[in-house]
C-alpha cells in the first residue's frame, strides 16, 4: 500500500486587533492541494486561492465569527502528526453567506 504525503495541519486565528490574535479552530486534513498548480496563476496565487477555499469551506462549517482571520498551512508529512513545515499562511475576510 503507498505512503502519501499529503497530511496538513491549518490553524486559524482570529485577528482581534492589530498585533492581537485568537488561535480558535485548527483543522487536519488529508489533502494534496498545496502541492499543485493551476494554469495562469504563480505558486504564491494559488496557494492563496486554494488555501482561501478550504477556509471558507472549514469557517462555515464551523459557524466561525465573522471577521478577519490569519490560515496557517503546516505540511506534517505522511503522518497528521508529524513534524510541522510551514508552508504559507494568508490574511483573509470572511463573512458567512448565510448568518444566522
């Protein structure tokens, strides 16, 4: 049976006020987004891209406040436990389609 290397770790943090975060929700998933790329976008917009879609699919999900939040991504390797490599983090608005 193959070993994947697709294990993930993303924590996100609510921005309460400048300089001040809220580390609320981490989320581990078993995913190879990070390591592709779309046609016509750098490494650095699609990592944006995507990561942007997995937190508004986790965020809703989750029913999390709206506001400004900070999504790290962290590759663990082949295992969710594993060792964490940072790979990137964004900066986003989010703002439930739907509240209530």
């Amino acid at each position: 049976m193959p070993t994947w290397n697709y294990w993930h770790r993303l924590e996100y943090r609510r921005v309460l006020r400048k300089g001040h975060y809220l580390h609320e929700y981490t989320e581990v998933v078993e995913d190879q987004g990070w390591v592709l790329q779309r046609r016509g976008m750098s490494k650095e917009e699609y990592f944006t891209y995507y990561t942007q879609a997995c937190a508004r699919d986790f965020l809703g999900r989750v029913r999390a406040t709206p506001g400004t939040w900070i999504v790290a991504v962290y590759h663990t390797g082949e295992t969710s436990d594993g060792p964490r490599t940072l790979r990137g983090s964004i900066r986003m608005r989010w703002q439930p389609l739907n509240p209530g």
